[in-house]
C-alpha cells in the first residue's frame, strides 16, 4: 500500500496496517537489501589503535545488552499485549531486536572477540545490568504500560539517541550497520508513542505511572551515556548534550 492510500485509511485501520508483518517487510526490504550482518559484504575494515578497538568493543558489548534487553522484553510483552494488533507488531519487533543482536554479536567478532558472551559479561555497565533487569520486572509482572514506557520509549529513545552519535564519528562497517537500526527504532518508538498516548488520552492516571517510571529509569540511562560514550572518547560536552538529547525526545513526546 503506497504513502497516500495509507493517510486516507481511518485511524484503526492505519493501526492495522502500519503494525502488520506486511508492512514490515516492506519497510525492512528497502534498507536491508545486498547488506550481509548489516553491512556491505565490500565494505572495507577500519585500522584501529589498540585503545580504540578496546573502546569500540565494550560499546558494542553494551550495544548487546541493551539489544538483549529489548529482546527479552519484546518476547515477553506478546504474553501480555491487549490485542491482537499488538502482539503482531511486537513479533515484527522481536525479530528486529533478534536482528541487531546478531549484527553486533557478528560486529565483535569481526574485531577478533572470540568469546563474545564473556565479553559482553565483563564489559556490561552496571547501571545499563540495572535497566534491563527492572525491565524485565515490569515485563514479568504483566505491567503493561510501564514496560511499553520502560522499552518502546526509553530504551528505544535512549539507543536512538546513542546510535545517531556515535554514526558521527563510527568506522565505516559499524555506521551501516548502525544506520539500519536506527531505522528500526523509529519504528519501534512510534509503537510506544501511539500506544501511550491512546491509553492517556481515555485513562489520565497513566500519566502519573510513567512519572513514577521515567523518575527512576532516568537516572540510569543517564549513567550509561556517560560510561559508554566515554569509551568512544567523546569529549564531555557532546556527552552532556547527548543526555540532553535523550530528555528532549522522552519530553517531546508529551507523556510525562
């Protein structure tokens, strides 16, 4: 279904449309076409100093657990999604976090990591430990709007605004396969967005909940920003406006 034939369908239509495996596939097709784990197959290597290969793999160690994180919540939210729309985006949704799991895991390897699952473990930032894990509290606890918030806003908001900095500055084979996920995210938060919004706009004290959540999750996300992009030597002013970046997009979605 082309762009205009989409903005003339009711609003639950749309919904139904535009969180469809269908719609998915065709969205994904146009970027991921000829790339092999996210990226061209003749795309050359970067030469990396020793600290920065370093750098660079304990920030795509914590790629991975942030990936991991919206993975196992995603799988988790389809036991508890309150419609059918619902569960069949977040399948599209599971597959593309299985996806950006396994372009970064390939990632690592390409850098010469041979156990990458020690290394993720013994790079991970603990405060990033901290929000998966209260995550997956949320998600377990069959709490749907605060884990929606938790993933589909924060963790979406918070990779989006990390990936889109760090593709300033990436070596050419971790920007594309950077570039792809970010394209994913999009998505992903306009999920959330949609989601939250309709449920605030008929249930008020929502809003109060997301409070609550955002108030403890903030600091967290916050944390990991300053930790990770350290490791990529981004100087402590970019780090600050990255934060303040993040803040800006929960913001201006207008749910707290």
């Amino acid at each position: 279904m082309d762009e205009k034939s989409l903005h003339e369908l009711s609003p639950e239509e749309f919904r139904e449309q535009v969180h469809s495996f269908e719609f998915w596939f065709g969205a994904v097709q146009g970027y991921l076409d000829g790339l092999e784990y996210g990226h061209g197959a003749q795309t050359e290597e970067a030469t990396f100093s020793e600290s920065e290969r370093d750098g660079l793999i304990t920030v795509l160690c914590n790629y991975c657990v942030g990936e991991t994180a919206a993975l196992e919540g995603t799988g988790g939210l389809i036991g508890i999604a309150p419609n059918r729309a619902a569960k069949i985006f977040l399948s599209t949704q599971a597959v593309d976090e299985g996806r950006h799991l396994e372009v970064l895991v390939h990632r690592l390897s390409e850098l010469g990591v041979g156990d990458v699952e020690a290394e993720i473990a013994r790079r991970a930032h603990p405060d990033l430990l901290t929000f998966k894990r209260r995550l997956l509290e949320y998600v377990h606890g069959g709490e749907w709007v605060s884990a929606i918030f938790a993933q589909n806003v924060i963790l979406e908001a918070m990779e989006f605004a990390v990936f889109n900095q760090h593709v300033r500055d990436a070596d050419a084979r971790t920007r594309e396969v950077l570039t792809g996920i970010i394209k994913d995210e999009r998505r992903h938060i306009g999920f959330g967005e949609n989601e939250l919004g309709r449920r605030i706009k008929y249930e008020p004290s929502v809003r109060e909940r997301l409070w609550y959540v955002r108030k403890e999750l903030d600091a967290l996300v916050l944390a990991t920003f300053e930790g990770t992009m350290a490791e990529l030597g981004t100087p402590a002013e970019e780090r600050a406006n990255l934060g303040r970046s993040y803040l800006q997009t929960v913001e201006r979605l207008g749910f707290v």
